[in-house]
C-alpha cells in the first residue's frame, strides 16, 4: 500500500503548524488559604465592598505635604529605576524569545579577489580573478515541540514578575516614606512636648527659688528642681537627632541630596484611617511580591518544557537565492542565477548526559519556585496577623495610657498645691512631673506606633497596586 505524496506533503505540513509543546502545563501551585484573619476573626467582607483601597493610599492620612512627598517616590527613587529598568529588560528579553518563532532572513554582497597557486609556473603567472556575489537567505526552525514556545512563555512569566518586583520595589519605598515622615511629626510632637515640659519645670525653679529665698524651702529643693529643668532641656536636644536623620532618609527616598531638602516643624495631629477589611485570598492577586513569586514559578515551569524539547531532533528550513559571476560579467543575469532550497533535520546521539542533567536542573529550579511561592505567600499571612495584632493591642494600651494621662496630670496638679500648702516635700513635685511627662511620652510613642502599623497593614496588603499587564 502506497500513501499518494500529497497526503505525505499535507500530513507534515500540518504536523508543522500544529507542533505539539512537551513538557508540562503550568498550573498555580496550590497553597493552603485561611478563610479569615485569626488576630480579627470580624475582618472579613460579608459581601463585596465598595470602599476599596485608593492608589495612592498614603491619601489616607490627609495630609497634603506627605501626599506630595510620596508622589515623587515612583519617579525619581534611584531604587525604583533600578526595577523599572530590569522590568524593560525583561520585556525586551521576552519580545526577543517571541522573534524566534520567526524566519531569519539575511542578505549578502560580497566581492572577492584571489589567486590560485598550484606550484606551476603557469598557475603562478596567472592573473588575480574577482568575484561578485548578492544573495538572499532565509533560515527557519520549525518549533515542532514547543521548546521556543516554552520559552516564550518562560520570558514572559519573567517580564511579568519583573513587574511584580517593579511594583513591590516601589509599595516599600513608599511605605518606608510614609512611615519616616510620620515618624518625622512623632520628633517634632516629642520636641513641643518637652518645650511645655521646660517651660513647666522653669516655671516651678522660679517658685522654689521663691521659697528657698523665703526661707521655706531648703537649698536641696532648688538643686533638685534645677537637675530636672536640665535634663528634660538635653531630652529637648537629644530628639533633634532623630528627627534630622528622619529627614535626610526621606530626601534620599525622593532622589535628592539632604543638603538641599528640608521640611518645616508644626503642631501635628496623627490619624489613623480605616484600612478596607479583604479575605486572606485576595492577597495572591494585590501583593506584588505573591504575584512575581507565582509568575517565576510559571517560568521555571516552562523550563522543564525547553530542557525536554532538547530530547528531540530539529527540523530547519532553510533557502537561498542571489546572483554570482566573475567581475567584468553582467551579475544580474539569468545564466549567473544560484539558489538552494531544501530542509535540515539534526539530533545529538550522544552528549554524555547534558540534556538529562538540564532537564533535573529545570525540575529542582520549579521545586524551589513552587516553594518559594509558597513561603512568600505564608509570609504575606504572617505580615497582615502581625499588623492586625499590632493595631488591635496598641488601640488598647492607647486608651489604658490616656487614662494614665489623665491620673498623672491630676495628681501633679494636687502635688504642686500641697507642696505650696507646705505638706510634701519637692520631692514629690519631681516625681509627680516626671511621672506625668513619661505617661504624656508614652502616650505619643504609643500613637506613632500605632501609625507605622497602619502603614505597614497597608503594605502587608498590597497598598493600591494593582496588576500589572504584560507589555511585550
């Protein structure tokens, strides 16, 4: 029995064009998702919202300067550039690995000048020949078993997770803006509370020196009252420190030289926005950091299908047609005409187990990926549990620590009379004021605290990134 040579010719050419992709087809590694937060069981939707998480998320604080400041991040953070142009990179690399789907065709001109010698004196008297030639090729390799396609689909599972690390490069450094400039405004509250507090103990020097000049007040009395104004003055000093680190930090995140930034001291009153509740499972789709991990998964995936496709043999077409002639005759001419046409089929018999070994690197590389994957989705679980736990236990200690305020600020009050009244003794005017600006400071540590865990909620859920698309 004899099969025509047309149904021979159809029955590769559809071979050809439909190419079977060998390796496996990616799937999302499955990863074990709580259905609600354990630090707040209540933290969960009943039903979709329609209050959701702005872009710019630092809006929540309601505060114009920060707004500004967080706005330059994106565009003039040197880190941020660094991953904006790996993320190009990487899309360039995948539009490359899309090219080989393609023919290559190439043209070529040449012209040659030689001599033969064969040792005669004939040949060695003979004149140099030249020798034109234009030509025109094209070389394809088919993709009978996917192994460009694979990677393709590797380089673009890539661009997308260089897109990821683009958008959680860009989420910290905002975050971490965000949290210094807040931090920035704690320094500035700690520095004005301290001002009162000198002015305070100023104010009780004088009236022990009163005393002590009256002579109803010992010596000590003054000493104790002039050590205390002293110390809570170096205090006063000592967070200047912290807040000009601050600043300079924030003027590197914006890209410039802390010499020629500088942000002006006022009152400031902390906020704490409500963060929009979401289930444990959208944070695959809003962390940037899930996202790229899950992609690199899908990369290293598509490997194991390019190192099984090196098992089978290549098929390459390739043609060739142009013009060739000694110099001096029409090139351009149906008598100079050359051409070639014809397929290539090649396969390694032996390679000493380099494929083998390729293929168990592919393999090993997508159990790292899935594992990696799912730690950094474990992780994103732990960061939302931590700030949850943050936020729930620092509103508590906020409203016992107001209550200590208050006591404080009473029983200074009783003190300072009693000791004009000439019933205590000054030593418990220091220890009633010093009680009272530690509760006062705790209180404010306590708020600043409860802010850089906001933000960092908000990071922990992926602030307002939103996926990005593949451009490629």
């Amino acid at each position: 029995m004899t099969i025509a040579p047309i149904r021979v010719s159809s029955l590769a050419l559809a071979l050809v064009l439909a190419g079977c992709a060998v390796g496996p087809d990616y799937v999302r590694p499955p990863v074990q998702m709580p259905s609600g937060f354990k630090e707040d069981p209540n933290w969960k939707p009943a039903q979709p919202s329609d209050e959701k998480m702005p872009a710019a998320w630092w809006k929540l604080f309601n505060d114009p300067e920060l707004d500004a400041l967080a706005d330059q991040v994106a565009g003039a953070n040197q880190d941020v550039r660094v991953a904006e142009a790996n993320y190009r990179q990487a899309v360039a690399t995948a539009r490359q690995a899309f090219a080989g789907l393609f023919p290559v065709v190439s043209l070529d001109a040449s012209r040659i000048r030689s001599q033969g010698s064969s040792g005669t004196t004939a040949s060695r008297s003979a004149r140099p020949t030249t020798f034109d030639s234009v030509t025109l090729g094209a070389s394809w390799e088919i993709d009978l078993w996917g192994g460009v396609r694979r990677s393709l689909e590797a380089a673009r599972a890539n661009a997308r997770a260089s897109a990821g690390d683009l958008a959680a490069t860009t989420l910290s450094l905002q975050g971490q803006l965000v949290a210094d400039y807040l931090s920035l405004r704690v320094a500035d509250e700690q520095r004005h509370l301290l001002k009162d507090a000198v002015e305070a103990y100023e104010k009780s020097l004088e009236l022990t020196e009163s005393r002590y000049r009256g002579g109803v007040a010992a010596r000590s009395d003054v000493t104790q009252a002039q050590a205390q104004l002293e110390a809570t003055r170096a205090q006063s000093i000592d967070v200047q420190i912290s807040r000009a680190q601050l600043e300079h930090a924030i003027a590197v995140l914006i890209g410039k030289p802390p010499a020629d930034f500088s942000i002006a001291e006022h009152p400031y009153q902390l906020q704490f926005p409500a963060v929009p509740p979401l289930l444990p499972s959208t944070l695959l789709e809003r962390r940037p950091d899930v996202g790229a991990a899950e992609r690199r998964a899908a990369a290293a995936n598509a490997q194991i299908g390019v190192a099984q496709a090196a098992f089978f043999p290549t098929l390459t077409f390739s043609a060739t047609g142009g013009y060739s002639a000694p110099s001096g005759v029409s090139l351009f001419s149906i008598p100079e005409r050359v051409w070639s046409l014809g397929p290539a089929l090649a396969e390694k018999l032996f390679d000493a187990g380099a494929r083998s070994a390729a293929r168990e690197q592919a393999v090993a590389g997508w159990d790292a990926a899935t594992a990696t994957y799912r730690r950094t989705v474990l992780s994103a679980l732990q960061n939302v549990e931590d700030d949850l736990a943050s936020l729930r236990i620092l509103a508590q200690e906020a409203t016992v620590e107001a209550d200590a305020v208050r006591a404080a600020q009473e029983s200074l009050a009783l003190t300072i009379s009693q000791y004009k009244g000439g019933t205590v003794s000054y030593l418990n005017v220091i220890t009633a004021q010093t009680t009272e600006l530690s509760s006062r400071q705790n209180a404010l540590s306590i708020d600043g605290r409860r802010a850089a865990a906001t933000v960092q909620l908000i990071q922990a859920l992926g602030g307002g990134w939103e996926l990005a698309q593949e451009q490629n």
